[in-house]
C-alpha cells in the first residue's frame, strides 16, 4: 500500500509533524512519500527536522496569500493522478484544504487528516476518511487562579543608627594635561553601522539549505525564463520525460509560449536545465539533475 504524507509546516506545530509520522509509521508500516510545504523562513528553522525525519521541503518562495496551502493542493492533485496512492494524508489544521479533500476522495484515494487538537473545525474534520489531532505543546494549558497575595510582614521599628564617622575629603583629581600645540586629539570613531541583511542575501541562504536537503536547488536560484517554465509546467520537476505536447500546453497556459512560438525553440535555450529526447526529432522533455 502506497502511502504519501503532505505537511502544511507553516501550519502545523513540530510535534504534531512528528506524532503524524510516528501515527502513520505504526498504522502503515511505511511512508512512500513526505513532502513539507512552507515558507524560507521554515525552510531554515526546520530544516534538522526535516533531516532527521527524511522530509522532502517544498520552498514556496511566491509572496501571495494563501500560496503555501494552493502549492500543496496543485502537488497533491498532481500526486494522486500520477502515484495512484492508496492512502494520501494531510497535516494541516487548515479548513481551507475541504475542496480538495473533496476531489480527492472522488479520485478513489482515502484521504487521512492530521492537526492541532482546537484549531480544526468539526466541519473540516468530517470530510476525511479519518481526522487524529495532537496536542500541541502548551495547546491545552488552562490558566491557573491567581494566587493570594501574602500578607504583608509587620515592619520592625528602625534601629538608632551610630552617627557615621567623618571622612577625609577625597582630593581632587588633577586636571588633564592640555596636549601640545600643534597637535589635535583624534576623534572617536563611530562604530560601523550593523549591516543589514538583504533578501537576495537570504534567498540565497535558503537556496543553499535547500539544495543541500533535495539535491537541487529552488526555483529562485534558477534563470529567470528556466523557472517561468517550472512554475508553468511544474511535472517536469519530477526529473522524468514528459510528452512534450503537453508540456508546450502548460507553457501556452501559464503565457510562457506564445501560441506561433516553439516549444521546442524555447527549451533548447537553456540546455544545461532542459534535456529533449530524441535530439534529431524530439517528443519529450526532462529536467537535467
């Protein structure tokens, strides 16, 4: 039985991405697939969990909303029609992902649910197959009464207090030497302003990190025109051929490819990135590793 685990971690806490692992380890003896979707920022603060785990990070390094949770919906489509998984579970508390838990089980697929024990509407949990919540560290802590206030102790009466004895006055320190003519003190110099960090700077940090984790580096790193065509054609990230038709549909789609332009043309521009099989006549395309 195929099973594949999509993690919405920008959602979800690290325990309940651990105990989601440990659940499904112990129910299905294997996990064919683990994939977390997340930000930069999670890339770099997860990321020895995600090694230890063996957690596949999916970067999503686009600025709009709600862009995490549609880069694990269009995957998790993309995943059930191609892997044909038996089982495909979600860790999310998340009640957006309902459409998709929808379309998925009408592919035949059971779809399990794991999420933060009071964040995840009763409404969302009965869609999937079956919905296990966690308990977040600190997620069911109660606030405690405030306690009494400890009465004030009796303040004793103050003691006499021996007359302090007469100190000799303290000298005066000797002005400082005036510095010879002629010569001027060197002015202090200003601490060097911290220098910020730029985003560029940043990205690629995370692209590093990223690179070192999967093997290949993110979108981001990747010439401008090379990553339109992933975005557009995101199959092709998988590193295997594809039906180059197909391909050039998803480019048209995505306003990569003009409808008079070439595909073919197009990805023989970057031939480091884009592998075309048969050189002479080509009908499919890859991503080089």
């Amino acid at each position: 039985m195929k099973v594949m685990l999509l993690i919405d971690a920008d959602n979800v806490s690290v325990e309940v991405i651990e105990s989601t692992i440990e659940h499904l380890l112990r129910q299905y003896g294997a996990l064919h697939g683990r994939r977390a979707y997340c930000n930069a920022e999670s890339a770099l603060k997860h990321q020895a969990l995600f090694k230890r785990l063996g957690i596949r990070p999916m970067v999503n390094l686009a600025a709009g909303k709600n862009s995490t949770d549609i880069a694990l919906a269009v995957d998790a489509i993309e995943l059930v029609m191609r892997e044909r998984p038996e089982v495909l579970a979600i860790a999310s508390s998340d009640s957006d992902f309902a459409p998709l838990v929808t379309r998925v089980r009408e592919k035949g697929c059971r779809v399990l649910g794991f999420g933060q024990q009071g964040k995840t509407g009763e409404a969302t949990v009965a869609l999937y197959d079956e919905y296990q919540q966690f308990t977040a560290k600190g997620a069911e802590a109660e606030a405690l009464p405030a306690k009494k206030a400890a009465p004030a102790k009796k303040i004793a009466a103050p003691k006499k207090v021996a007359a302090p004895k007469k100190v000799a006055p303290v000298k005066a320190a000797a002005p400082a030497k005036k510095a010879a003519v002629g010569s001027q003190a060197a002015p202090a110099k200003k601490a060097a302003p911290a220098k910020k960090t730029s985003k560029a700077s940043v990205a690629e940090k995370v692209a590093d990190v990223v690179a070192d984790l999967i093997g290949f580096r993110p979108l981001q790193a990747l010439p401008e025109e090379v990553s339109k065509i992933l975005q557009a054609a995101p199959e092709l990230t998988d590193h295997r051929p594809h039906e180059l038709n197909a391909v050039a549909m998803h480019l048209r789609e995505g306003g990569v490819l003009g409808k008079s332009q070439s595909s073919t043309k197009l990805l023989r521009k970057h031939p480091d990135h884009f592998e075309l099989m048969p050189a002479d006549q080509p009908n499919k395309v890859r991503l080089r590793d």
